[in-house]
C-alpha cells in the first residue's frame, strides 16, 4: 500500500516540518524574484494542515481533500490555490492509493495545477518540478523506485528552471532579471516529493 490515512497524514506531518525548516530559505528565494512571502505562506498553510487529526476522516482521499481546501483559504497568493488544487485534483484519484493509483493522483494533480495557473513548463514555476516528477513516477516500475524517481526528477527540473526567464506569476514581472534566480515554487514541490519518497513508499 502506498497511500493510506495513516501514510498520507505522515506525508503531510513530514511536509509540514520541512516547510517550517525551509520557511527562511524559502522567503529569501522568493524575496529575489517576487515579494519574500513564500515560506511564511506555506508555513502558516502547512501548520493548519498538520492541525488535522487523521482519526477525523474516513480514508485517505477525504483527509487530502480537506488538507487542499484547508491550504486555498489559508496560504493566500498564487501558490494557495495551486497547491490546495493540486491535493484536491490529488485526493480525488488516489483510489486504493497502490502505485498505479498514485501515478495518477500524481497526474491528476498536475493537470490541476496547469488547468488553474496556466503554466507550461520552462515558464520557470513549480510546474518545471512538478511536471517531470509526475512523468519520472509514471516511468518507473515498484512504488519505491519511482517514489525516489519522482524526487530527483524534481530536483531537477527546479534546477533546470534557475537559468530561465520567468513567464508567470510575480516574478515574470522582473523579466531577464528574473534569470539565475532559484524559483520558490519549484523549490518548496521538490520538498513535497521529497517527502512523499520518506513516507509513502512500500
Ligand atoms: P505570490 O507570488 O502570490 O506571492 P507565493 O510566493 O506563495 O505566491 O508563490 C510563488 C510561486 O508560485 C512561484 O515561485 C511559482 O513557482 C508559483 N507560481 C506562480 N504563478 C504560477 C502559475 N501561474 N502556475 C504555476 N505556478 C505558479
Ligand atoms: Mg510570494
Ligand atoms: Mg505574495
């Protein structure tokens, strides 16, 4: 089983943590390509989620739907309904959260993410980790092999993004000054998968 209530919660628990941890390296990345309010964004939205008691829900995709909804009404910004979309999109096709099931809430999460802010990749966001991810996931074969493949993929893709010119959000308003910048958002989904490797595997 890869993704169960309990598994989920910790997912999350672990996510929240890191967040936290990241929240300075988070602020201060975003303070060079948009307005230094990354981490506090997602520290203040995470701890909400680590709020939710797994003993309150049913299953699994009942706890991530709440958590995505919990993330809309308290992250604010471009990255609350992103990410809050994204565990919505998520909980909705997790299924029996076994491996193929996760690629595709993985998928599904993705699709919501680029549904909702519009973003392809190479527009230098958190859709430059999240799309490779979701394709290295899909491309592996046992869930723990592609749980790692899906976290340096994304690692990578954040990484491929430092170079360019952003295109959406706040920072495509710096235009080529944006470049060379590490971006916030592909930083803080490369945690997130990072997290789901330490916690969701088999
Ligand atoms: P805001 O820019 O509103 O202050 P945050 O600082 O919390 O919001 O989040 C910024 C991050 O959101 C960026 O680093 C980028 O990865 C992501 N982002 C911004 N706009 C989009 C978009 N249209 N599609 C995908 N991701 C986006
Ligand atoms: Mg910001
Ligand atoms: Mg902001």
């Amino acid at each position: 089983m890869a993704v169960t209530l309990e598994t989920a919660h910790a997912w999350l628990a672990d996510y929240a943590s890191v967040i936290h941890d990241n929240a300075d390296l988070l602020t201060d990345l975003d303070r060079q390509i948009g307005d230094a309010d990354h981490g506090s964004n997602m520290d203040r939205g995470m701890k909400a989620v680590a709020a939710l008691e797994a003993a309150d829900f049913d299953d699994a995709a009942a706890y991530l739907k709440k958590a995505g909804m919990t993330l809309v009404s308290t992250v604010g910004g471009a990255s609350g309904p992103l990410y809050g979309t994204f565990l919505l999109r998520f909980a909705g096709a997790v299924g029996d959260g076994g491996k193929d099931a996760l690629g595709a809430a993985l998928r599904a999460g993705l699709d919501g993410v680029l549904q909702r802010g519009k973003a392809e990749v190479g527009d230098k966001t958190m859709v430059d980790a999240l799309t490779p991810a979701v394709e290295a996931f899909e491309a592996a074969g046992s869930l723990d092999e592609a749980l790692a493949a899906a976290a340096s993929a994304a690692a990578s893709g954040r990484d491929a993004a430092t170079p360019l010119v952003a295109r959406k959000g706040r920072a495509s308003y710096l235009g080529e000054r944006s470049k060379d910048h590490q971006d916030p958002g592909a930083t803080s989904v490369t945690l997130l998968l990072e997290s789901a490797a330490r916690t969701l595997g088999g």
